[in-house]
C-alpha cells in the first residue's frame, strides 16, 4: 500500500499522470474503497481477495469483513492454505485421473487429490506471483499473469488477467477473468473467495441461508467428487436451493467427499441473451466461456445468501454454465484468522474450523475436459477465455 501511494505521488510530482486511467504498477496490496465505505483489500500473490469490508447498517454503522483470509503474505506463504480469496487456474476444480487427452495427445498433471489433479495441480496460479496495478480512482485493479507452455503439464503459453472492480456507490465486487493462449488447452480460471456474512472468524456458515437458480447439477459418482457426467435436477435431493434454505438443513446428506457437505457443481441457467434452453443451454463439446459475447452480455443472477444475525445479504452474478457450492468442509482449524497469528487471542475462536467459510465458484464444470457430455472447457488459439462475476452486498 505504502509503495502504491508513493509511485502515485511522484507520478503527480512528474505531472506526467493527466487522466484518471493512468496506472500505477505495484506489488503491494492494493485497496479499492469508495464513498459508501466499501473497500476491498487485494493482494498480488494468486490476484487474491484478501478482505472485502462491506458497510452494515445493522445497529451502529461498522464495517464487516465478509472474506476470509490472512492479514498478510506470511499467511498467503503457508503451504498449502484453501485458496481463500485467490484466482485459481488453470484448471480449477478437479481432473479425474490427473490425466486428459487433447487434439490426439496426452497429458499428465500432478495427482494432488487422491488420484486427481486439483485446483493448477503443480504450479497453482493461487500462489504465483501476479503483477497488479490500480486505477488511480481506487475503483478497479487488474493483474496479469502469464503461464508459460508446458506449465504445470498444460500445453501452450497463456496469457490471463483479471480486472476487479467496485462502483463509485454501493457495495459490489465485479471480477473479469479473460485470457487467451498460442495453443489449445483446457482452461478453467476461477475466483476462490470464501464468504462469511457474520464476518470471517466469527463462527460457522451453517445458518447461513442459500437460494440458487440452478434447478440441475452434477452429482458426484463417489467420494473423489468427479461428477459422473450426468445432468440431474436438484429437486427432492439436499442440492435443491430453489427455494431459501439454510446450508445446514441438508448438509449431512451432501457428498462432500471424505467429509459430509457440499462440494458440488450445479448447472447455471442460461445468461439473459445466450441462445439455447436450460439445463443443456451449452451444445456438449462447445464452450460457452469462449463464446464470442462471452465478455459483454449481461450476467445471470445465480445465487443468494442473507445471514439472519447480521443482516448481511450477497447476491452473486455470472456468465460461467457452472458453480461450485463448497461449505468450507476441508478447513482444518490450522489458518489463523486475520490479526491473529499464533491462534492465540481472547476468548474468540482464532482459527478457521470446518464450515467456517462459503463458496460460490463460477466456473467450468469439474473434469470437463474428460466428460464429453459437458460443456467443453478448452480454450482455442484465437479465442477468448471469458469469466465474469459479481458479487453484491446488501442489507437483507
Ligand atoms: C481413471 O483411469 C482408470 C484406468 O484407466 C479408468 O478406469 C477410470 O474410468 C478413470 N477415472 C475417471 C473418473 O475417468
Ligand atoms: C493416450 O492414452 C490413451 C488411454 O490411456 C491410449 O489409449 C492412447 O494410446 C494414448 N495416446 C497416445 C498418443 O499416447
Ligand atoms: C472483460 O475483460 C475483457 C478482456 O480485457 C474485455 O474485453 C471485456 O470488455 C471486459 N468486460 C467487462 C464487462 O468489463
Ligand atoms: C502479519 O500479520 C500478523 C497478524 O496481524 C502480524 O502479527 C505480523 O507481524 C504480520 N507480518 C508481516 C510480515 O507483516
């Protein structure tokens, strides 16, 4: 922060800064606020999330960190930590086998669950070092990372960049993953925020109450949550979110691998324009993230989470066919919360627990590279990689 502020200073000493879209380049964090009092804390390793402070208007005006995290890289530096916040790539979620095939060819990833590659496999781009840079406005980021051909066991060189932004008023978070590559590769770039409405380290998500468009996902076949490649509808199982329900309901009855929760991907309805009808609104083996409006249309409403004690509420909108429901399932009570750093502090739990944090990850549909019933997730010499987000706050 204190870097960013210094370049600012003396590009305005140098008089060479004239417009608002001038960019400062640093490899601090970055801090986008705007006159409603949001602010969003970013850092350039794995162009994380590393705080989103939203205003609550319940009782006293105060500021709720909604994301968890760490207060600074010595946490982000722990191996491994749960993504918390970061873009995650290139392939995100898992590849049965750690293995695909592609254009006739093979490829091998790094088995880094179980038997599957998970979330970049050997070179996480959560952990890479990104370049950020700032409007000077303090409204919008971007960061760029390039991943070079044969990275991880990924053919083909990519050139990735995700610009958050905020709203001059209001409490929202719009995050444009784009990229495009020199060869054909599956590509799967997501954002790994995990949310708390009651503010991180403040307890569990279980009350937290979910509502989902999604009317169909894909089950899981066992434990190792590789969808079996199946479009099933959610209704009369525990991923029926149709109508408000809180993640504690049915948590017991949702595969979340070794253990009980969700860790499920659920098929979006189409985007407002998108031609096709739900739930199969993709022709199999296409890839609507490369599609040519991909980065303009209008996004589609997916989900809506309020917390009863804070009054807190989170929408979430995407262009992406696929979102993952997790509930923090694996969280291990080892990840200090933020201003902690031995665990040590009150009475207050000062750890991360199971169920502690919420995610809501738009993306490809898991192992699509290897299920031809899918949505394809390869992205194509000449194409654009297209994932967009946002996630608004609000008083419930
Ligand atoms: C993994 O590989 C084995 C052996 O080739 C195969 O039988 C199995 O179907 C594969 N699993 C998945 C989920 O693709
Ligand atoms: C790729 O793997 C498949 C399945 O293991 C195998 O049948 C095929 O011969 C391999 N292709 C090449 C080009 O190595
Ligand atoms: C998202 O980023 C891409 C690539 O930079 C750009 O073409 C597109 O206009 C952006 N979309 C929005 C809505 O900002
Ligand atoms: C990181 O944050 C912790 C907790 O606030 C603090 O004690 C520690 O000094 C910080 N470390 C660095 C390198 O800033």
């Amino acid at each position: 922060m204190k870097l960013y502020k210094t370049s600012i200073q003396i590009l305005l000493a140098t008089a060479v800064v004239a417009a608002v879209s001038v960019l400062a380049v640093s490899a601090q964090d970055i801090t986008l606020q705007n006159k409603g009092g949001f602010k969003v804390v970013l850092t350039p390793t794995g162009a994380t999330v590393q705080k989103l402070l939203v205003p609550s208007s319940k009782g006293r005006r105060r500021l709720v960190n909604v994301a968890l995290g760490y207060d600074n890289v010595t946490g982000y530096a722990m191996d491994p930590h749960p993504n918390f916040g970061a873009t995650v790539g290139r392939v995100a979620n898992r590849i049965a086998n750690a293995s695909f095939s592609l254009d006739g060819k093979n490829y091998t990833l790094l088995a880094n669950d179980g038997s599957s590659s998970l979330h970049g496999g050997a070179v996480p781009w959560a952990k890479a070092a990104w370049r950020g840079s700032a409007s000077r406005d303090e409204l919008s980021a971007t960061f760029e990372y390039t991943s070079v051909d044969g990275e991880a066991g990924f053919p083909g060189t990519v050139t990735a960049k995700v610009v958050y932004s905020i709203p001059a008023k209001g409490s929202a978070l719009a995050i444009n993953m784009s990229a495009t590559s020199d060869k054909a590769t599956p590509l799967n770039i997501i954002n790994h925020a995990y949310f708390n409405l009651k503010g991180a380290g403040n307890g569990d998500i279980l009350d937290h109450v979910v509502q989902l468009s999604a009317r169909y996902y894909t089950p899981a076949a066992d434990e190792a949550l590789i969808p079996s490649g199946v479009v099933a509808p959610v209704a009369g199982s525990p991923y029926d979110f149709t109508r408000p329900k809180a993640i504690r309901r049915d948590l017991m009855r949702a595969n979340g691998g070794a253990i009980r929760g969700y860790d499920t991907n659920f098929v979006l309805p189409p985007p407002p324009g998108a031609s096709g009808k739900a739930p199969e609104w993709w022709a199999p083996g296409t890839n609507p993230q490369v599609a040519h409006d991909a980065p303009s249309r209008p996004l589609a409403w997916s989900a809506t989470v309020t917390e009863p004690r804070s009054g807190l509420r989170l929408r979430m909108l995407t262009n992406a066919p696929g979102m993952q429901l997790y509930s923090g399932n694996n969280l291990d009570g080892k990840q200090p919360v933020p201003g902690v750093v031995d665990g040590k502090a009150g009475g207050r739990e000062v750890y991360y627990q199971r169920y502690d944090g919420l995610c809501l990850e738009a993306q490809a549909f898991p192992n699509a590279i290897n299920t031809p019933a899918f949505p394809s997730s390869v992205l194509r010499p000449g194409q654009a990689f297209s994932n967009r987000v946002t996630y608004e706050f609000g008083c419930a």
